[in-house]
C-alpha cells in the first residue's frame, strides 16, 4: 500500500503534572524529569516531523509549562511552519510566560476544565485549581490569543454539560472540546468510576447538539462520544501509523496511546532513529498499518475503511488480542465485554489519582 | 442554504492560510486540522477580511478571472461557512 504522509505530531513533552487526574491518558509507568529529550533533541524532531509532513504538533504532557524551555520550542515549531497548541491545565500560565508564548508564535492554547462545580473540579484534579485556571483564561483573552476550553466528561461531571458549555462561553471560548473519557492509562485503571451512565449519556446528547446549533458562528463545539455506547468504533488516529505520530517524554514514538501496552512491539526511540526512519521503516509503525492484519468480521466489513477496525490498543487490552476488531464494535464477537463495563457504572466515585511518585521505574 | 450575497464572510480566526513545502501547495490550518486549498480557493480566503461582501469577492475575482465566479464563490464560502472556517459577519 502507499504510505501516507503523517499529519500530526503530539508532543508529550513531560510526564509532570501538578495535577492528578484520573482520567489521564499518561501510561501507569511514567518516567521523570531526568530522562526526558533535552530542548535540541526536540527542536530536531519537529524539523523531521515538519519535513515528513507534518502540519499540526500538540504540545501536551504531563503539564508542557513545567518545561523551561516551552517557549523556545513553540518558537521552532512555529518557524517550521508548524501550527501549534498547547495543551495545558494553566497552572504554571503567568502573565510574563504567556506573553513570551505569544511572541514566540503559538497558534492556539488549550485550556483544561474538569467541571463548573469548584470543589468537584478540583477533586477531580486532586489538587487546588479552579482559580489558577479562571486567571489563565482570563490571561489568554487579555493577550487575544486563540483559546479553546477542553473537558473530559465522564460520569463525574456528565449532568452538568449544559452549565460546562455555558461557562466555556462566559470564559469567551473561540472553541470547547468535550470529549468523553478514552479508556488508556490511568482513565482504563479507572473506568469503574468514569463510565456514565446510558441515562447520562442519553440526556447529554441533546443539549450537546442544541448548543451546538446555539453557538454556531461564535463558539465551535466538539463532543465526541464515550465510544463504549457507539454503535461502531473511533477510527483511532484516522488508522495506525497513517496519519499521526505521539512521542512520549523519553522520546518513544507510537502510533497510538495505548500502544505501550502491546506485547511484542518493538518499541523506537526518537534519540536512536530519524523520524523518517520511524515513519516508513520500523516494524512498530507498520504492524497494523492497512488492513491486511485484519480478522472477520472487520476484514469483510464494508467500514474497515472508515474505521480501521477501531484502537488496536484498545482491542489489545479487553480481547488480549490487538488484531481482533475493536470490542466497542457491536459487530464484534467479543462485544459482551462492553456490555459488562456498561453494567459497571454503579461503582463509588473513589478515583485512583495520577502521580508521577508511583512509578519512575527508568 | 447558500450565504447572502450581503454577508461578509470573515476567516475564523483560530484558522491560517499557510504553505505546505512539503506538499507543495497551499493549506488552511486550524487546530486540529488541515485542509488542502488550490490557489482559488486561497484567492477567496484571502478576501475573506470581514469588510469585503460575497458579491464584492465574486466581482473582484470574476474579473480577476475573466469569467463569472459568483456560483462557486457562494458554494465554497457557504461550505467553508458550514465547516465553521469562516465567520459572517452580521449586517
């Protein structure tokens, strides 16, 4: 098959976090400060990445402000010609470094919310951060900068939608993003408690497309979801090594999340090897790159090419097997096991938090 | 529904024309998107600046082209408009 050219590059750029959530993405096993990529090591691989063909690069973590170094890298990014958000909590977003962000030319900042209640937002983070947020919108605006509010829902703060979408819009969003929790890393250790409700998700439908409607032309909404209650999975990425490229802080470079988890991938190195190399080359890119790895029922499936087959990391860790269709797919033979978790959302909301101090294995 | 001749579509402006070296050609990047244009469709972003009015785009460029683009102007703005890439201005 012809090989695409990549799209877009997440950049975890630490696994520090002043928060704690336990709807993190980040893997259970973080590294620390010490062996994350310097500056230039960076700098080197949003070049590749710019020249592999890469538009769009997320500046994400971990927290990115932890990192001294955020506003020359946004600077490179932006030379390259590479539009470029950052993904953040706010804390750590002074005045002095949001002005140097501007100067140095990024594109578009993203604000984390957990919810409109303050003391559920912030048990949810596991730390105080309601207010360092409200004065990093307020921060954001003052210097005109494009910003977007994103909030992970889930079971917690779902049956407040309505009043989330209202303060993205009193904050003076260009733009929200609500997306229900993906299961990877701390979120999948934490499922029990994150995963509404079909009522939950029932009622949020609604008032997500009338707002929608609402705010056409002056704030775009995105709500993505729980693909645990869709009919057909998420064409993860748009395909494995098709389209997007994450590097983690110690510089592994994945197709996907929740590849860590896949046994037998041989895992690559940004220090070790060219991203081009990565790219077109090495076995963990291509391992489930088409569709020739597909089993029934996705390998006649008249979607395989809308959706892939679902997450590969996904279908690994509920079915054991990462070329089985992805298990949220009501064709797949192993849906029962969605329908399982679906029956678990009774569970206490007694969250397990995201902590760097657990791990630090390397 | 196509635009009003009236409105005066403005680029949103989380979005920016840019140029591809890689590709070659012109993109409009927004977050979490790109969007490959022609060099028409650049033309008619690039006058999308919030004073200029549809009819006002498609005669500038329809003399730019010697030729009558007010169909096709309408349909890529109303599409542009209904991605939420372009803005119009209330009048």
């Amino acid at each position: 098959m012809a090989l695409n050219q990549p799209t877009t590059l997440l950049a975890e750029l630490t696994y520090r976090c002043p928060l704690h959530c336990p709807y993190c993405s980040n893997p259970l096993q973080m590294t620390r400060a010490d062996a994350e990529l310097s500056t230039d090591d960076w700098k080197r691989v949003f070049t590749e990445a710019r020249n592999l063909g890469v538009l769009q690069l997320g500046l994400s973590g971990g927290e990115p402000l932890v990192r001294k170094d955020l506003e020359e890298l946004v600077a490179h990014a932006r030379t390259e010609g590479l539009y470029t958000t950052l993904v953040t909590s706010a804390l750590g977003l002074t005045r002095q470094r949001a002005e140097r962000l501007k100067t140095a030319g990024i594109d578009h900042v993203q604000i984390s919310f957990q919810d409109t209640d303050t003391a559920n937002a912030e048990r949810i983070a596991g730390v105080r951060s309601v207010k360092q947020k409200l004065e990093g919108a307020a921060l954001v605006k003052a210097l005109d900068l494009a910003f977007s509010v994103n909030v992970v829902l889930h079971r917690g703060n779902l049956d407040r939608l309505a009043e989330i979408i209202e303060m993205a819009a009193e904050l003076g969003a260009d733009r929200v993003e609500l997306a229900n929790t993906q299961y990877y890393g701390w979120a999948s250790k934490n499922r029990h408690m994150l995963m509404p409700t079909r009522e939950q998700v029932e009622r949020s439908r609604p008032i997500a497309e009338a707002a929608i409607k609402r705010y056409k032309g002056k704030m775009q909404i995105l709500y993505v979801l729980p693909d645990y209650y869709e009919q057909y999975p998420k064409p993860c990425y748009g395909g494995w090594g098709n389209v997007y490229i994450l590097v983690t802080p110690e510089g592994r470079a994945l197709p996907c999340h929740g590849a860590t988890q896949i046994p037998h991938l041989e895992f690559v190195n940004v220090r070790d090897h060219a991203l081009e190399w990565i790219w077109t080359q090495s076995p963990i890119f291509s391992a489930f790159r088409g569709n020739d790895w597909m089993q029934e029922p996705c390998r006649s499936c008249p979607r395989k090419e809308l959706d892939f087959g679902g997450c590969r990391c996904q279908a690994f860790a509920l079915t054991g097997d990462a070329t089985n269709t992805d298990p949220v797919c009501s064709l797949s033979p192993r849906h029962d096991i969605i329908s399982g978790a679906l029956a678990e959302t009774t569970a206490p909301l007694e969250y397990v938090y995201r902590e760097v101090a657990a791990a630090g294995s390397e | 529904m196509p635009l009003s001749p009236a409105a005066r579509p403005k680029l949103w402006r989380l979005a920016r024309i840019d140029y591809d070296r890689v590709r070659q050609r012109p993109v409009l990047l927004y977050p979490e998107g790109a969007m490959f244009i022609n060099d028409t469709g650049k033309a008619i972003l690039e006058l999308c600046d919030g004073t200029h009015s549809i009819a006002q785009i498609s005669a500038e460029l329809s003399a730019r082209y010697a030729s009558d683009v007010t169909v096709d102007v309408t349909e890529y703005l109303t599409t542009m408009f209904d991605r939420d890439l372009v803005r119009v201005a209330e009048h």
